[in-house]
C-alpha cells in the first residue's frame, strides 16, 4: 500500500505570495527554491479558481524552512525593510496553516495570529 503526503489547505493568495518571495531564491540560485516554485506553481496549475489548495503537508513544511533562510539572506543583502519582513510573514502564514494541522483544528494557532505590522 502506497502512502500519500497528507494534503493540508491553503489559501491561494498565500501560495501565489510565496511563489512571488521564491522568485527571489531563483534569483540568487536556491536550488530549494526552484523546486518549491515548480511544486507550488503546479498546485496552483491543478486547482486554479480555488481559493483554498490541497498541498501536502511536507511541501508546507519545507516553504517554510525555505523562506525563513531567504528571509535571513536578504537580510544580510538588503537594507532593513519591507522585503526582508515579507518572508517573515510567509513563513508566519506557512506554520500557522502546519501548527493548525497538528493540532488537528485547521485552524490557526493562537501564537501566530499576532500582530506583525509593527515587526
């Protein structure tokens, strides 16, 4: 018997933001990147006009390890600002969907629903 990655939802406009923030791991040459961004676009590919997308859960897991070292690296490249928080905030989305998972609610957790306008 084969075993399946479980599928977890998520938004659209979350996955179309993170397809946006690993265009810049293409851009440094993430290998990473690439492959989340292939993954990902096929996603989208397969369930387009959905606003919540079946990912498997593995797939969550490493987005979120990837934005959070390209969110490290462009902070060592850029000047402290919008770009840098944005993977931030994507990898913040990311394991509130996982943590949500794991807690087997869906929901997410109290502890990433903070406010981060100010981070």
């Amino acid at each position: 018997m084969t075993s399946h990655p479980r599928l977890v939802p998520a938004p659209t406009s979350l996955i179309t933001e993170a397809c946006d923030l690993l265009a810049y791991g293409l851009a440094k040459n993430c290998t990473d990147s690439r492959a989340l961004h292939q993954a990902l676009t096929q996603v989208q590919g397969d369930y387009a006009g959905l606003s919540l997308l079946p990912v498997p859960l593995p797939l969550l897991q490493q987005l979120q390890q990837v934005l959070l070292l390209l969110c490290i690296r462009a902070g060592g490249e850029c000047a402290p600002g919008e770009n840098v928080v944005r993977f931030a905030r994507g990898a913040d989305r990311v394991r509130a969907i996982v943590d949500g998972d794991a807690q087997g609610r869906g929901a997410p957790a109290p502890h990433a629903t903070r406010d981060t306008r100010l981070a």
